[in-house]
C-alpha cells in the first residue's frame, strides 16, 4: 500500500525507497522485543539507511506512571524527537522488525501529541524493505538537533476507572489485542495475574496482518464489525502495556473508524492485573446465541 496523501498512515517499501534521502524525511528504528533480541543492538547491526533508533523503554514510555509502559510526557517526547533530528514538519517514518506491533506505538504519540498526518508506519518493516532490495548499514547518521513541539492532545487516553466504567456501557467494545494464549489465561509471562478484563474481546494485533503487511480497509473493517465494532461503537484498546494495543487502533482507523471514538487504555493488562480488587476472566468468552 503507498501513500495516497498526507494523513494516510503507511508507507510502503517502495515510498521509503523513492523519498529516502529528502530532507524532510526522517526513518526511525523503533525494534523492540519482550523477550530475547535487544533492539539497539539489532539497529547496530544494520538498519534502514538514515535511520535512527528510539528505544520504547527509555524514550517512548515514562519511568512512572500505569503499567509497564506508561505515556511519556510532552516534554519526553520531545526530548528524544528533537534528539532524532524531527522538527514540526518532518515525516517521520517508523519501522521494527515486528509487523508494526511497535511502529504503531511512535505513530500514536506523535498524532496524540499533534504531529497529525506527518507519521506513517512502514508497512512490512524491515522484511519489507529488504525483500523490495533495500539496503541495511551498521552506520550511525550524524543528524543536527530537530525543533518538534508537542501540542494539544488529540487522542482519547483512558486509565482503570473510566474502564471499568466504561466496560459496563453500551454501545463501547472493549478489545485485548494480546494473543490469544495470553487472553484466555493459558499462560502469562509478565504480569501479575492471567486472564482478562472482564467483557473485553479478543482482537490480537498480529491479526491485522496478512504476510506481514496490513489487511485491506475492507477486510479489517469486517474484522472489526465481527468483533462488535459497528459504526457508532465506542471502542477501548488494551494489551499487555498499552503499546501493541496501537496496532489495533491503527488498524482501525485504516478500516475507517473516526480517532474520536477510539481510546487507549494506557495501562492495559499490567495496570490491572496488579490490583488484586479489580476482577480478571480466564477462558475463552462464550458464543453469543443467534436471534432467531
């Protein structure tokens, strides 16, 4: 999929390939892992000519606050965006090495925080851009300091107690973009407790894809409204630590869902599963029964 305007929110490897070395253009690396490959080393390694990395656990999140991986401040952000060489009207363009599952976490702050229209994740990541040919380089860019400002906030950020409000209101879908092992509650990694929040529904990020690369409009559409987001559905997204769960706002806004309707549960399953008093799910939620 190319880039068919400005506030379209991916790239395809060919865009990258054409625009690379505009000036206006700035790639950065964003690969992380739960578990195993550490990001900065795989980025010294070889990376996207130009591209500089930005670690999640030191810049893209805040050292306090809900969860794992709490928001960073405006003012964090535009620590490490200035740091990158970003200014106000760069385009900035965010790859990993994992289907965009954390891509999507650079996109959604820098639109939360105002930069709309000027991010765009790049769709495949890295396979993507070595299968269309591209090059990889262990070579750091020498990069003069960018002068990005945070504005207003432009996206819906919600914590345990407007969820747990929320969860009980019709017309709001609640999603778990976790995978499904970890919905259910067969195993949990990290976090204090397995299971799920209760009434959520199971959407995980990794099913937005198909061979590594976003589904069609039409296709995450359906998979949304199958999942109960119909038009005027309110939806809340979560995951393990509020950074996956932006894949799947990303997806839907693809699939055409307004950004006013779709909030971020900041926290997600780490925030919750720590408060022993808040309820959890284990299993997969029942069939709903047809109307006859």
């Amino acid at each position: 999929m190319t880039a068919r305007n400005r506030s379209h929110p991916l790239v395809d490897a060919a865009w990258l390939k054409k625009h690379l070395h505009q000036q206006a253009v700035r790639v950065v690396d964003v690969r992380w892992h739960l578990q195993g490959v550490d990001g900065r080393e795989a980025y010294a390694r070889g990376h996207v000519p130009g591209a500089v990395f930005v670690d999640l656990d030191g810049e893209l999140s805040a050292p306090h606050g809900p969860g794992r991986h709490p928001l960073p401040s405006p003012e964090q952000l535009a620590e490490a965006m200035q740091a990158a060489g970003i200014d106000d009207d760069t385009q900035v363009i965010a790859y990993d090495d994992a289907g965009g599952s954390i891509a999507a976490r650079l996109w959604f702050l820098l639109e939360l925080y105002g930069h709309a229209g000027q991010v765009r994740v790049l769709d495949g990541g890295l396979d993507a851009w070595t299968a269309a040919g591209g090059a990889l380089t262990p070579e750091v860019p020498t990069l003069s300091r960018g002068a990005w400002t945070p504005g207003p906030m432009r996206r819906q950020i919600v914590d345990a107690h407007a969820v747990e409000r929320l969860r009980h209101k019709r017309g709001v879908v609640l999603l778990d973009a976790r995978a499904a092992e970890r919905y259910r509650g067969d195993t949990e990694p990290v976090d204090a407790r397995a299971g799920h929040i209760p009434g959520a529904r199971n959407a995980p990020w990794s099913e937005n894809l198909s061979d590594g690369k976003f589904k069609s409009p039409a296709e995450l559409r359906a998979r949304y409204r199958a999942l109960g987001a119909g038009p005027t559905a309110e939806v809340v997204a979560y995951c393990g630590s509020g950074v996956t769960a932006c894949h799947d706002l990303l997806a839907l806004e693809l699939a055409g869902f307004p950004a006013r309707r779709l909030h971020l549960y900041e926290g997600s399953w780490s925030d919750w599963s720590r408060d022993p008093f808040r309820p959890a799910a284990v299993g997969a939620p029942a069939r709903r029964a047809r109307r006859r």
